[in-house]
C-alpha cells in the first residue's frame, strides 16, 4: 500500500477472517518492558497473541545497542474499543457540525479502527515505542495516542514536523518491526499489528490470522 489507507476503508472490512486459535499471552512475562499507565484489574493491556509477542522480541534483539522496546498497549476488549471510538467520534462531531456521519466515521478511524474492525480486539496490535536500558521513555516526536489535532498530524508516522533525533528513532523502530514482520498504521506511528485485516491487507495476504478474542480468565 503506498497511500494512506485508513482502518474505515472497505477493502480493510473485505478481508476475511481464518482464525487460527492462537492464545493470547501476557507479554509481562516476557523480556519486554511494560507501561502499565493502561493497565486495568485484568491486565487485558499486557496480552497479545503468541506470535506477535515472538516478532517483538525478535525486534527488539535488532535493536542498536542502548534501546529498548516498550509496550504501552496491546489486547482490548471489545467494548472498550467501542468506547474508545465513540468518544473520539463525538469530538469529532463537535470540532467539526458540518461533516456527515461517514465523515465523521472515517475521520475517527485515522485514530481509532472502527470497533469492528479493531485489531487490538483479536490481540493483533500493539501500541509501542522505545525506551533506554533504563526504561526511560524516549522522545518519538508526540505521545503515543496522540491525536491529529492536538498533534499538528505529528502523530503521521512520516510527518515532517518533528525534530531529526526523534525523525532517527521512528526508523529505527520502524525498522525493527518491519524486519520482524509487523506492519504500521501511518496516522499513528506508535501503532504495529501482525496478523489482522489491516496486515493482510498490506502483505497482500489472503485472509487474516486472527479475530475478535476473549481475554483468558486465568489471571496473572
């Protein structure tokens, strides 16, 4: 895909779905550094699919020397994506009286995939940046889950309008999830899937690896 293609887009919601049962796993068992400002009592945030969680820790061994990969948001359930999109909608709709419903639908989805198609609701995505050894934060150019608005379109994974240091260390993120086989939503750069309709969309794919899934009820 060379243009922007947006999650509300019709092709994303054509591809179909061969679930491969893939468990979902929690990545704070991992070598992976976790930002628990999302956590929530059943540490949905922390879970991705098995084969996502390996591709990050293959990315993260290609790291330069110094960094880190820090997950900030991975599994949601359902109904909190569905949250999630409503409330940007609705700003939307405030910020914006004339636009029409699908307007205001596809102009969500620069930031929040439509609930039914959200591929952090089948445990695919993964909102993540980068830390130093010592898990500090580094600086990306926004924060994640930053929106268009307040961002200036900086939250657009090629934008311009951020400094060279952290211009270098979005391609050296990108870089290492697209070696290991992840793929990036350009409106938010902080946003990498495996596996989704989104990936198989932009792999060329025939279907998708994984859908909407519960979260296991063991807990921690």
């Amino acid at each position: 895909m060379n243009e922007i293609v947006l999650m509300s887009d019709p092709r994303v919601a054509a591809i179909g779905i061969q679930e491969c049962g893939e468990p979902l796993v929690d990545v704070r068992r991992s070598a992976l550094l976790v930002d628990d400002s999302r956590s929530d009592t059943t540490g949905a945030f922390a879970h991705l699919r098995e084969s996502v969680l390996e591709r990050l820790l293959a990315a993260q061994a290609g790291l330069p020397e110094g960094l880190r990969l820090l997950v900030v948001e991975g599994y949601r359930p359902p109904a909190l994506q569905a949250r999630y999109f409503e409330e940007y909608a609705t700003a939307l709709r405030a910020l914006n009286p004339a636009w029409s419903a699908d307007e205001v639908r596809v102009g969500a989805s620069r930031y929040v995939a439509p609930p039914e198609i959200g591929p952090h609701t089948a445990g695919a995505a993964v909102d993540i940046t980068l830390a130093d050894t010592g898990g500090r934060e580094l600086d990306l150019g926004t924060r994640t889950n930053s929106t268009p608005e307040e961002s200036h379109g900086a939250c657009y994974t090629a934008a311009t309008n951020i400094g060279p240091r952290s211009r270098e260390l979005r391609l050296v993120l990108g870089t290492a999830l697209t070696s290991a086989g992840l793929v990036n939503y350009p409106s938010e750069w902080w946003h990498w899937s495996y596996g989704d309709r989104y990936w198989a969309l932009a792999t060329g794919a025939s279907s998708a690896l994984y859908g909407p899934c519960p979260l296991p009820r063991q807990g921690r």
